[in-house]
C-alpha cells in the first residue's frame, strides 16, 4: 500500500566509548541528516538511559530512541520511572522502542530466565499495559514530557508480537528476518515473506493504518565493490532474492541513487518510510539521504 508519509532515518549505535567519543558519534549522525539516534541494549554495549541524555546535551534536533530493550529484563514500574524521568531530561524528545528478548546468552549472563517466545510477549505486553495505565494518570510522577509518555515503537516479526503491536505502537518495527531460536543467526527475508509480514499487520490495524508508521531495520549497506560479500554474511538467502541482492527488503545495494531507489520502491511496496541502519553503516547511508532529500 503506497504511503504518504515523508521519510525519517534512524541510526542504531551500540559501540561503547568515552563521554568524549560518544557526544562525538551523536553529533555526527545529526551532521549527516538523521532523524532519529537509535540506542540499543544488549549487555557490552552502553546503557541505554544515560546514553539517551547524553546525546541529547549534544544535539539539537535528532529524536532518541530505545531500540529496541529487551523488555523482560525490566520490572515494568521501574521502567515507568526511567522512561518519564528521561523524556523529562531529553525535553520529550524520546521514543520508547521495545522488543521481547532474542539473545539467549544475554539471559543466562544476566541470571534471567529465558521463558518461551510466548511468555517474552506476553511480559512485553504487561509491560506497555502497565506504561499507558501510569502515564494516563495524571497523578503519576515523574511526569514524562510528552503527555502521553514517548511514542511506542515495538519492534518484531513473529505473529504474537505483531498483534501486540498493531493493538498498541504508534511506531511497528520489523527486523527484517527471524533470529533462531538461540538468537545467534539472523534468517533475512524474502519479498514474499515480507509482504504476508505487511498485509498481516495492515489487517490488523484496520482503521489505525494510516495513524501508524512502519519502520524496517537495514541489516546492511553495502557499495558495489563489496556485492558478492553478502551471502557470507548470513543464514542462507531467501528463493525469492538469491539471485537478486537487490530486491532483500533489508538490504541495501548499490550507489547512493541506486539505494535511494530502492527506499522509494520499498515505500511504495511495502509501506515502509522510517529506516533505521546499523552505527557501522551511518556514513555509508549518510549520501543515500542525502539523494532523497
């Protein structure tokens, strides 16, 4: 379904650093046309909270996000408190991205059960029941910026995520792929498989569809010179792409106007109009923006 929607660009940066070097990076992504700093939370990578309000003493105008913790990690009152108190400190700036967990090893270094997929959902959907029960009462300190609290991003593939988040996110995700069952391989999808994941949230959104973007993370930019360095990089690809890089909805291929084609194209396919790329690939993707607007 073609959308209207303008465009927005988001960077996920995980690489831990000094206070120095990460005002740096932050500055940097907001030089180069970014509309969102992406913080992800995996353990060995920066905290997600202070790394949000550090950025934001260093930028001006990037929205920041959470993208996307791994909610069961969080007892969902302290959450509550983290979230307000940040988009406080951020001048509600903030979006809340959230997502079930996937990276066993994660769970066992923490001491944290790994429940089944079912179970994760269902602590993520206690979890955003319980942030739109607080932030609606008026009462509820610390205020969050945004009346409402920031806008929620949830961010998944499998069927139960994706009801969860047609019912609730102002923001969908979609990862682009599957990770298996241990979270260490990342099966990336096909065009078929993509559109079925688009036309089942779009039917459950009904009404909603216009009101909600949707969001595909980019697992790879990749210039012309490194085009056949791809199939390395992941489980084996999809029939329907094999022999078409190009086509991998989370990919990206080519010169910087062949990769903006392939964002129209995406838009107009798929719905798709908020890209989100890996910190490694921000200056690879920075011309791509820059041809689009």
């Amino acid at each position: 379904m073609p959308s209207q929607r303008p465009f927005r660009f988001g960077v996920n940066m995980f690489v831990p650093g000094s206070r120095r070097e990460w005002r740096a990076r932050c500055r940097r992504a907001e030089e180069l046309g970014f509309d969102v700093v992406g913080v992800a939370d995996h353990l060995g990578f920066s905290a997600p909270f202070p790394a949000m309000v550090l950025a934001a003493e260093t930028t001006e105008r990037v929205r920041l996000s959470t993208f996307v913790l791994n909610t069961p990690f969080y007892n969902p009152v302290l959450l509550a408190r983290d979230v307000a108190s940040t988009d406080q400190f951020v001048d509600g700036r903030m979006e809340l991205g959230l997502g079930a967990g996937y990276v066993k090893d994660e769970f066992d270094t923490a001491e944290i059960p790994f429940p089944s997929g079912g179970k994760r959902v269902e602590q993520l959907e206690q979890t955003v029941t319980t942030l739109r029960r607080l932030f609606a009462d008026t009462e509820y300190q610390p205020r969050p910026a945004q009346p409402s609290g920031p806008p929620l991003l949830i961010g998944g593939w499998g069927d139960r995520l994706l009801r969860l988040a047609a019912e609730h996110a102002d923001i969908i995700a979609f990862t682009g792929g599957w990770a298996s069952t241990t979270g260490d391989v990342l099966h990336l999808a096909g065009i078929a498989q993509t559109e079925e994941r688009v036309a089942y949230v779009r039917g459950l959104l009904g009404d909603r569809a216009d009101a909600v973007e949707l969001n595909i993370l980019i697992q790879q930019v990749i210039p012309p010179a490194e085009r056949t360095a791809i199939p390395d990089r992941f489980a084996p690809l999809p029939p329907d792409a094999a022999h078409s890089l190009e086509e991998l909805p989370s990919v990206l291929i080519g010169t910087p106007a062949d990769m903006a084609q392939q964002l129209m194209e995406r838009r107009e396919r798929y719905g798709f109009t908020y890209f989100t790329v890996m910190e490694y690939n921000m200056e690879n993707f920075a011309p791509v923006i820059a041809a689009l607007r």
